[in-house]
C-alpha cells in the first residue's frame, strides 16, 4: 500500500482508490484493538442511528393516516415482511426481525457510505463475511433443528434419475459451502467495486483537460451506484429467506 | 485527503510489517488485523438493531397497521349501513308519498260524492217546492174557473130572464134556470 501511493505522487497522478477502506482509531493512535471505536464502529452506529431515527421516531405518531417518515417505515416494514412471507414461506415469520435486521443494516450501511468522505462498512469483507456466516450458521442450525436428519435431503435431489443422485448430492454439497462465499463477496465486492472506481475517476479528475470527463463519470457512477446500494441489500436479504426456505423445507 | 495521506504515512511503519505478515498489499479489507475489531462492532450494531426492531419498531409498526386496517374495515361497514339507512329512509319516503296520495284520492273522491249528495239533496227539495208550487197553482186556476162558470151560468140565467120578460112574455125563474143549464151542457 505504502510503496504503490509513493510511486503514484510521483507520476503526478494521485490514486488512492482503496484508501477510503483503511479502518482508523477515531481517538488517534495506531493501535487497533477489537474494543478501539474506529471509523468503522462510528459507521456502524450511524446506521443503527438511522435505523433508530426511521423506525423509531419515525413512527412515534403511530398515526393512522402516516406521515412522510413514518410511510417510509411502513413501507420499508411491508416490503420485508412481504418477503420473508412469499420467498421463505408463512412458517418462517419467526425470522422477520432477523432478516429486517440484515436488510435496514445493510441498507443504511451502503447508503451512509455514499456520503462522500465516509466510510463504507458494507465495503469491508469482515462486515459481510461476519453477516453471511450468522445467516449460513442459523440456515444450518434451523434446519437441523426443525427437521433433524431430514435437512440432509436438501443435497439427495430425489427427482432426479437414481443414477445421477450421488454426484448432484456432491455438487449440492459443495453448493452449499460456497454460500456464505458468494452471499458475502457479492455484497462487499460490489460495494467495493464501485467506490474504488468512483475513485479513480476522481483521481483523473486532477488533470484539467479530463476533468469535465471525469467529473460526468463520476456522477454516472454515484447514480448506479445509489442502485447498487440498495440492490445489493435486497439481493442479500432474499437470498437469506430463500436460505431460510431451504433450512424450512430442504426437500425439494 | 491530506489527512489520510497522513495517516497512511504514520501507518507505513506498523504496515509494512502487516504486510510481510501476508496480507494483500492495496486492499484494507485483507488486513485481517482489522477484522476482530470490525466484527465485535458489527454484533453490537447487529444486537442493537434487533432489540430495537423486534422490541420497539416491528411491534409498534404492525400494531399501527393493523389498527389501520381495523379502521378501514370499521369505516366500510359503517358505510355500507348507512347506505343501508339511507335505502330504508327512500322507501319510507316512497311509501309516505303512495299513502299521501291515496289519502288525497280518497278525500277527493269523499268530498265528491259529499257534494253530489247535497245537491241530490237539494234539487229533490227544489222539486218538491215545485211540484207544491204548480199544484197550489193549479187549484187555484180551477177555483177561479168554477167562479167564472157560476158566474157566467148567473149572469145567463139573469140575461135569459130578462130577455123573456122584454118580449113581454113570462116565465118562472125554474123554467129559465133549466133551460139555460141545458143549453149550457149542449
């Protein structure tokens, strides 16, 4: 990291596409315990702060006829409950305020990240792969749970011939595993993805003859990047209730 | 951005001993020094989100959503019973107007035949008046011409008399009387 930034301010151009990842102790130091409030954790409780401000006070006039907030929160309470209802199934209504958990975090976490100068949480493999692995360990202790042994004919493809059942069961198995991978790469990677190109479009932005360029770029990339933002939370929150369906039925 | 050259600067020297422990140079997300850290503040931000959501938010939201729904049911069946109301109240109101009507027809119909029975009434009495009328008339017609027919008989038998007596003849006043009934009856 140190020797790239070194030979880029020497070319003149500047690139630091990735230095709006680096985590900070807010308190100065350089010392980053697990316990150390860094710029991380501050994100992080601003998006609890926004989850509390919509949901929360937001609805505090539990009004009939809603006002602009507290319709935003109904709306945001419906499309998830719709969800978990139509993806995972009635019996997985259980689950509702762990998957509206995931998708306000999430959601609040990317937008509160195209703030300029902020810090995007999302962005940050600890974050997803931490999110991924509490929905694949709940996915895998529900099913064992509620279905014992059964949860096992999740990977034993019963419609298909006889024949082709032990390979589909490797191919379901290894599947299976890869999940908490695709489902917390998927959202960091994205994330990620188009901060950093922001970025760098922003880095060419210093020469003038391109900056007009750059700057149209940079606006092109911040609007699909407000979808990607939201995109990506609702892709990780139904891909949770069809995990969910799976823990419920596995049979297919 | 001058800052977090800075910072990046003052991270040089713990940095580059990170990366000669293995992480991905230029990625801060593989600097796995930093995953502890982000993980515990994750639970707590995950920990806190759900106590506030499934204590506070979810119920409060479902409760206003179900009272809504509660007042729009409410509010439907009030309207379909006053609309109900409002039928009852039209037939009424067609019935009264009916039995206004018929009332009329019957009233009308009563003072009709009211009238006609006082006129009956009264033309059978000018009737009657009339009938009196002529018959008093005519008895007094027929008491008038008896008066004249005795009158006449008289001044005849007076006439025959004296004419009798001027031829220089003469004869009883019987004989005279007889004799001008007779021509009279002739």
């Amino acid at each position: 990291m140190a020797t790239e930034t070194h030979g880029a301010e020497e070319g003149g151009l500047v690139f630091h596409p990735m230095d709006q990842f680096i985590v900070k102790p807010l308190m100065g130091g350089d010392k980053i315990a697990f316990y150390t409030p860094t710029n991380a954790a501050l994100w992080m409780a601003l998006a609890v702060l926004c989850v509390v401000l919509l949901l929360v006070l937001g609805t505090r006039g539990r009004a009939i006829i809603p006002s602009r907030v507290q319709s935003i929160a109904e709306l945001a309470y419906g499309f998830i409950y719709k969800m978990v209802e139509d993806v995972a199934g009635k019996d997985a209504m259980g689950f509702f305020p762990y998957v509206m958990t995931l998708f306000m975090f999430i959601v609040f976490a990317n937008f509160l990240g195209l703030i300029p100068m902020s810090f995007t949480a999302t962005a940050h493999f600890a974050v997803t792969v931490m999110l991924a692995l509490l929905v694949f360990v709940t996915v895998t202790v529900v099913g064992f749970v509620k279905n014992g042994a059964k949860f096992l004919e999740l990977f034993w493809v019963k419609s298909a011939p006889l024949a082709l059942r032990p390979i589909l069961a490797v191919i379901e198995l290894i599947s299976y595993f890869v999940r908490p991978v695709s489902h917390s790469i998927r959202l960091a990677g994205n994330v990620m993805a188009g901060h950093a190109v922001i970025k760098v479009f922003a880095g060419f932005a210093a020469v003038s003859l391109i900056s007009p360029v750059s700057i149209l770029a940079i606006t092109a990339m911040y609007g699909l990047e407000v979808l990607v933002a939201f995109i990506q939370a609702y892709v990780f929150t139904i891909l949770t209730c069809v995990y969910l369906k799976d823990a419920l039925h596995p049979s297919h | 951005m001058a800052t977090e050259t800075h910072g990046d600067g003052l991270a040089d020297a713990t940095g580059v001993a990170e990366h000669a422990a293995g992480s991905a140079p230029g990625m801060p997300q593989l600097d796995f020094s930093h995953w502890g850290n982000q993980i515990f503040w994750l639970l707590i931000a995950l920990v806190a989100i759900y106590l506030i959501l499934s204590r506070i938010a979810l119920p409060r939201i479902a409760s206003v959503l179900s009272e809504r729904q509660g007042t729009i049911t409410n509010d439907l069946a009030a309207a379909e019973e006053l609309k109900l109301k409002a039928e009852e109240a039209e037939a009424a109101y067609n019935q009264a107007l009916a039995d206004a009507r018929t009332e009329a027809q019957k009233i009308i119909a009563d003072t009709k035949a009211e009238i006609q029975a006082d006129l009956d009434a009264a033309t059978a009495k000018a009737d009657a008046e009339i009938a009196a009328r002529a018959a008093e008339s005519e008895k007094a017609i027929a008491e008038i011409r008896d008066n004249a027919l005795q009158s006449v008989t008289e001044v005849a038998k007076d006439t025959a008399a004296e004419i009798v007596s001027a031829l220089g003849q003469s004869a009883d006043a019987k004989t005279i009387a007889d004799a001008v009934s007779a021509r009279m009856k002739g």
